[in-house]
C-alpha cells in the first residue's frame, strides 16, 4: 500500500508539475502575444428587444496562439490579470474597438448612432494613466464619450470605493456609460449600487441561458430587472439563446439584449456582411 501510494503521489506531481509548466508558458507567451499581434477583436450585437433594433456591439478579445490555436478568454484573462498582462491588453482592446467604431462610421452613417461596449478589469482602474489613456484615444479616433460603454464586475465597485467612485465620475463628465457586468454573479454590492453612477446592469448569460418558467434563474433573472426599474438604470440580458427566453425576457420588461439568438460574437467582416451592409431596418 505504502508503495502504491508514493506511485499515486509521484503521478500526481507529475501532472501538477505539467499545469504548472503549462501556466508558465501560457503568460509568458501571453507577455509576447501582443507584440506578436496574435489578439483580435470580435463584436457581438447587442439589440434593443423592444424596438427590435441593433443599438451596438461588445468587444470580446480572440486570442489565436501560434501552437495551441484558439485559447478561451475564460482560460487567458484570468492568467493576464494574474501576470499584469491585462492593463496592456484591455488598452490595445480599446484602441482597436474604438479604431474600428470610427470607420463604421464613416462607412456606414446609416446605422449610426451604435455603442461600443469594452470589458475591464480590476487593474485597469489602478493604472495612474488610466483617464488620460482615455482622452488620448479618444482624440485620436473622434468618437464621442456617448458612443462608449464601459464593462465593470461588481468585485470592482466593492474593492476601493472612493477611488472608483472618483474615476466613474470623471468617465461621467465624458459621456461614457457605466455597465455593472456579470450582475448577480459576485459580491452582493446592492447596498452600494446606489452610490455609483452605474447607466446599466447586464444579466449574467448563466442566468438567461439556464431560464426556465418559475425555477431560480427565471426568479433570479425577473428580481434585477425589477430591481434596475427600481434604481432606474437600463437592463441588458446576455446569453439570449432561445426566442422563449426572449419573450419572458420581454414580458418581465428588460430592454436589451444580447446572445446566440442574434448573433455570436463575430469578426469585423462577418458583423460587416450581416449587420452593416444592408440597408438598416
Ligand atoms: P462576459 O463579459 O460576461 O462576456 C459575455 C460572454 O458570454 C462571452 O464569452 C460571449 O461569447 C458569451 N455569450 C454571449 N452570448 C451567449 C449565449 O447566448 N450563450 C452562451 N452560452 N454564451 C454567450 P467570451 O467571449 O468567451 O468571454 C468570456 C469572458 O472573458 C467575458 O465574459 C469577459 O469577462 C472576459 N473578457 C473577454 N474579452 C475581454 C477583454 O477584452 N478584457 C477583459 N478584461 N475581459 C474580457
Ligand atoms: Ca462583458
Ligand atoms: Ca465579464
Ligand atoms: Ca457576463
């Protein structure tokens, strides 16, 4: 038995040492990855499911790793945020996404005025160049603070609450909108939602996805859209899949949406191809 348990053990460590190598190499390439220019932006609509009317897209990093192929952001981000690679990452994300809204624009007028929504992270809002990065942008592509959202966790808004409520202010003075993400998910921040110019919530897709008549999603799901018409701040669901889902996402009065039954996330041809270049409804 004693024999046999060491072998387990060695087996074991063998395998922890293989995660532990493949961690390593994944944020040391990650560090390359941008100079390497192995990142693309994808966008996914996001619909006014009143209107039934395209109101902007979300910008979702695509990480194409030269030997591993595609990685999920679900595997990188939380390796980028560990090894600082994120600041830079969610910076290069911006420029790009806003880079990319201007020449939408201008090539097709039509459909404007369209959103663009940039997922952050906690680090993000600790980088002391983090407004002036902003501004410079920007600047530098022409579009307007109106035309900008900003994704933030719950976790974010808890961690240093003067601190945050200062640079959320000063996005405010921008125009640039304030969504609280993944809504429900983390820290019950309820006693300080009121306190931070949030514009919306996004329901979190694990909720939306998994709904069903009456079961704890459905509930958990009608309880923020009551409570966002509540504080008065818009609702965005995500992860609509089904038009079942859609229409009780309706009848409970959340306004936009966002999910497979639209559309994926796609690339900037693709959202060219199937939302830009026809004539807009
Ligand atoms: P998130 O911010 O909650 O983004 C929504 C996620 O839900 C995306 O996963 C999207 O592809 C997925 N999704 C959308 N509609 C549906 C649906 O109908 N059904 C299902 N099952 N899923 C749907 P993705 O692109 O894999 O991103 C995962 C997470 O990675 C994001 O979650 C976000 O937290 C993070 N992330 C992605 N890009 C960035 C980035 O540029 N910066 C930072 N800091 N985080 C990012
Ligand atoms: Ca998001
Ligand atoms: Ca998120
Ligand atoms: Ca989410």
């Amino acid at each position: 038995a004693k024999a046999q348990g060491r072998n387990s053990y060695k087996i074991f460590d063998a395998e922890m040492h293989t995660q532990a190598v493949n961690r390593l190499t994944l944020e040391t390439d990650l560090r390359k990855a941008l100079e390497r220019e192995e990142f693309v932006v994808y966008y996914q609509p996001i619909v006014d499911i009143v209107g039934d009317r395209l109101i902007g897209f979300e910008a979702l990093v695509r990480w194409q790793h030269p030997t591993r192929g595609f990685v999920s952001p679900a595997e990188f981000i939380p390796a980028a945020e560990e090894n600082g690679s994120i600041v830079p990452l969610d910076s290069w994300m911006f420029e790009k996404a806003c880079q990319q809204m201007a020449i939408w624009k201008s090539k097709y007028p039509s459909h404007f005025p369209l959103k663009i929504s940039i997922n952050l992270s906690a680090q993000d809002l600790r980088k002391a160049s983090f407004i002036e990065d902003i501004d410079r942008i920007q600047s530098e592509t022409g579009l307007e603070g109106s035309a900008i959202a900003l994704e933030i966790t719950e976790s974010m808004l808890i961690e240093n609450i003067k601190k945050t409520i200062d640079l959320l202010t000063q996005l405010k003075e921008r125009k640039i909108q304030i969504s609280i993400d993944d809504f429900g998910t983390g820290y019950s921040s309820l006693n300080y939602l009121h306190r931070f110019p949030a514009d919306n919530l996004k329901i979190d897709y694990s909720f939306v996805s998994q709904m069903q008549q009456g079961n704890r999603n459905y509930q958990v799901v009608s309880t923020i859209i009551a409570l966002s018409n509540h504080l008065g701040l818009d609702v965005v669901a995500e992860g609509i899949e089904t038009p079942q889902q859609l229409q009780w996402l309706q009848q409970l009065g959340c306004e936009f949406g966002q999910g497979y039954l639209f559309s994926k996330p796609l690339s900037v041809k693709e959202i060219e191809t199937l939302f830009l270049c026809e004539a807009p409804k």
